[in-house]
C-alpha cells in the first residue's frame, strides 16, 4: 500500500510542474498574493483552467 501511495504522490508531483511550466509560459508566477509554486495541484489546475478561459 506504501508503495502505491508513493506513485500517486510521485504522478501527482508530476503534473503539477506541468501544469506550473504552463502558466509561467502565460506569464503567471502568481495568485491573490501567493507564489503558485506555494500552491496545491487542485488549485493550480483550477487557476489554468481559468486562465485558458
């Protein structure tokens, strides 16, 4: 169970510089005062879908 728990994190992790990679191509280092790299996965997902809207 450990070691699923560990690939969860580690995909996660993953997508998360993706998604982090992306917005600095937009020229977005933050939101409402915070660093995105101090951001979870879920809000940056959700400040990328925004910001392509």
């Amino acid at each position: 169970m450990g070691i699923l728990y560990e690939k969860v994190q580690l995909t996660q992790e993953i997508k998360k510089q993706i998604i982090i990679r992306q917005l600095l191509d937009m020229g977005i280092t933050e939101h409402q005062g915070q660093s995105i790299y101090d951001l979870d996965y879920y809000a940056l997902r959700r400040l990328l879908v925004t910001k392509k809207l």
